[in-house]
C-alpha cells in the first residue's frame, strides 16, 4: 500500500507502537492532531520533522486497521 513502508514498529520505539520513519512519533499522536482538528500544514509547520507522505501515511494505516484487514494483507 502506498507509503505504507513509512510506518515501522520496532519494540524498542515508543513501546513497539506503530510509529512514523522509526522516529519516536506515534500514529496515534498523529491522528490527535488531525482529530483535534489541526490541519495537514499545520502539523507540518508546527513539526518540520514530519513530511506530507507521514501524515498520509498515518491515514492509510488507521484505515487498514478500522477496515479489519491485516496490515501484511495490504502489501
């Protein structure tokens, strides 16, 4: 699935949750900020870390997992 390889998992990383690029940013923390109602340019400004393709990244791996599809399935 596109930019799928952006999300790792590594147990050694916040706990083994899925994060973004190995880096110690959570897709849950990123799916706060969508939901708190910042927008994509405004986690990019606030986070120059983070790049557009990790935001979308995060929503298509929240998507895989409310759709009940395994995570290996969509590769």
């Amino acid at each position: 699935m596109q930019y799928l390889e952006r999300i790792t998992i590594d147990p050694a990383v916040c706990h083994g949750k899925p994060c973004i690029r190995g880096m110690r940013w959570p897709v849950e923390v990123v799916m706060d900020m969508l939901g708190s109602g910042m927008s994509i340019d405004e986690i990019l400004e606030d986070h120059p870390e983070l790049e557009r393709e990790d935001i979308l990244a995060s929503l298509n791996y929240a998507k895989l997992l409310v759709s009940g599809r395994l995570i290996n399935e969509a590769a």
